[in-house]
C-alpha cells in the first residue's frame, strides 16, 4: 500500500501538518520544519518509514524545481525602498561568518585535528554548494572517514538553529509591536488588494506562473554560463519585475500556487535527513557538537557585534547572521511563524512580517548562497 505515491506523500504530509499544530501551539516555540526533520529521521530509524519512502512519493522531485520560481517570488516581496536599507543585513551576516569561522577554526583543532575543523567550516557556513566542496575535496585527499562530518553537520543545523532563530525573533517582534505603531502609509499598504501592474494579461494566474517559470529557467541557463548560482539570477529577477510592475507583491501568492510549491520544496529539505544512520551519528557525534557549538556562537556573535555597530537592536540582527543555519525555505517560515505568533492584530502581524522577512531573507543569500561557497573554497584550500 505505501508504494501508492499518494499514500507515502500524505504519510510525509501528516509530518509538516502535526508540525503546524505544534507550532501554532507553541507559538513558534517549535518550528514546523525542525519537527518535520527531526521527525523524518526518528520514523525512518525506527523503520515506520521506508527508506525510499521520499522516492515513493514523487513530490520532491518536483519541489527540486521549484526552487527557481520561489526564489523569484521571495524577489517579489522587496521593493527597493526596503531594498535600500538592507546594506546592514550584508554587513551583520558576513560578520557572523566571519565569527563561525574563527571559533571553529580556533577551539576545534585544539580537540581534534585541522582536517576535522575544516571540514565542518563550509556546511556551517550554509549551503549545499559548500557541502559538496567540502566533501569532493575530503574524497580528493583520501579524507574519505571524515565526509560524515559535514554531512551531519549540514543535516543537523537547521533542527538547531531554527528554535534559537524563532526564540530571538519574538523576543524582537514582541518588542517592535510593543514600541512602534503603523504609519499612515503601512495601513494604507495594506489595505491594497494588489500591486498594480502594467499589463492586465499578467494578472491570468496560468500567464503570470508561465512567465515566473520562463525565468526560472533563463536564471538557469545563465547560470551555466557564467558559473554565477542561479538562485542570484532569480532573486534579481524577481525585484526587477516587481519594481517595473511587470509581477504583483508576493507572485505566488497571486497566482494561488505558493503554499503547495513550498510543501514540495519541504520535502526535498526533509530528505537532506536521508542516509544518516545512528552510528554514523554515534561515531562522529564529539566533533559534530564541539562544531557546531564553535559555529552558533560565532555566528551569534559576530551577529551581535555588527549589529551594535550598524544600529540594528541584536535580537534583530543576530538572526540574520543565523540564517547561515537555516537558509531558503526556513528563514521564510520562521518569519511566517513568528509574525502570526507574536499577536493577533492582523494589522500587527503584517507588520512584523515586513519587518523582519527583508533581512532574513538577505542575510540567507548573503550566508547561503554566496559567502558560503567562497568560505569553503577557501578553508578547503588549505588542506
């Protein structure tokens, strides 16, 4: 009976459904995704889930392409007003790197050695890019014993960083609610039904999601050409077509598609999860701890220090520079979280979501799918 995709795909649904439930009673508490991943794992141990059962279920294959689409929707959510503001997110989560790198590179090799270090630098730092430098140039040396590291690493941070990305961010909305009230311009923002744009043919939902898709694959596309990731591409597009007012604010959501792409897109985050055992976890569980300890700290830290001198209130900027934990979708759905958990002033909510999604969602590309990939190409070369 499992093997019916639709079975193994509502057996995988009723993870991220009893995550909602216990996040909206937690009130973020416990984010969705650290709920879903962590469970994941517990039922494929225990064998209530087949190990194929992501492959029974077909629905991540086509959530690894809708990465695209979702990127140029996050675009659509930053018109350059916010845009310009947002030089301090850059500068809060290169610091935060710049922190994990230190501490890791500092404390861990005086327990285990550099190679050990090095290897937890890149997945620390975000991104599946990272990772795979990082384990291709562990397979190049005969450094194969340690590829469990970063792997464990990279599956392990998002369960630990979104509690503590969630816990900050209350505390900074439950404040920002508490010391700010709407402009006359934010309630009249809201109150918009739609961002207005050009043509009235972009506003056929099956038009406006060809055209999303259409540049989805160009970003790819150009991608290959220029070795740029074509997560950068979509971003800019995106903000290019909301700010020409060619895309409404928030694409998908006009078109009524984003909530299943971003279950599809779940799922593949689910299956990073896939092929750890517990005795690989077991055996590497000292230096993935230490790590990962050195990495948070620093990342907080270098948070909390930019964020002082930049201007911004630490329990702001200080998840941003974690964002390197979490990454694309779960810095956006922590804000989700947060902003419906904070009050239930629908008005409030709105604009605790504003506030925050902007830099979260910067300080993830900054972290994830830039800085990342420098930071383990460059650790890595040093082996």
């Amino acid at each position: 009976m499992i093997e019916e995709p639709i079975v193994a795909t509502v057996m995988l649904f009723a993870l991220l459904a009893l995550g909602e439930v216990i996040s909206i009673y937690s009130r973020a508490r416990i984010p969705m995704l650290m709920t879903a991943m962590i469970g994941y794992l517990v039922l494929t141990w225990t064998g209530v889930f087949p190990e194929n059962i992501l492959e029974l279920s077909t629905l991540p294959a086509l959530g690894a392409i809708l990465i695209g689409p979702l990127i140029i929707h996050m675009g659509t959510l930053m018109p350059l007003s916010i845009l310009k503001k947002q030089w301090r997110a850059v500068i809060i989560s290169v610091s935060g790197l710049i922190g994990a790198l230190a501490l890791v590179l500092l404390i861990v090799p005086l327990f285990f050695d550099f190679e050990t270090a090095a290897s937890g630098v890149g997945p620390i730092s975000g991104g599946v890019v990272a990772l795979l430098i990082t384990t291709e140039k562990l397979t190049e040396l005969g450094l194969t014993a340690l590829i469990v590291v970063p792997v464990l690493i990279a599956a392990f941070q998002t369960p630990i960083g979104m509690p503590l990305i969630a816990f900050l961010l209350k505390r900074y909305a439950s404040r920002f609610v508490s010391t700010t009230q709407a402009t006359q311009a934010e309630m009249e923002s809201m109150e918009e039904d739609e961002t207005p744009v050009r043509f009235n043919l972009l506003k056929n939902n099956i038009i406006l999601l060809f055209i999303v898709f259409v540049f989805a694959a160009v970003a790819t596309v150009l991608s290959e050409w220029t070795g740029i990731h074509f997560t950068l591409f979509c971003l800019l597009f995106g903000i290019l077509m909301l700010n020409g007012r060619l895309f409404p604010q928030a694409v998908l959501q006009k078109s009524n598609s984003f909530s299943f792409m971003m279950v599809a897109l779940i799922f593949v985050i689910i299956g990073t999860m896939g092929g750890i055992t517990p005795q690989d976890v077991i055996n590497n569980i000292p230096a993935v701890i230490l790590i990962l300890i050195c990495g948070v700290s620093g990342l907080a830290l270098g948070g909390f220090i930019a964020s002082k001198a930049v201007g911004w209130h630490p329990l702001k900027g200080m998840p941003v520079a974690l964002t390197a934990l979490v990454g694309f979708p779960g810095d956006y759905i922590i804000c989700e979280e947060v902003s419906r958990s904070t009050t239930d002033n629908q008005t409030d909510q709105t604009r605790v979501f504003n506030e925050i999604v902007t830099p979260m969602l910067i300080g993830g590309f900054v972290t994830v799918t830039v800085a990342s990939v420098v930071v383990a190409s460059f650790v890595m070369g040093m082996l």
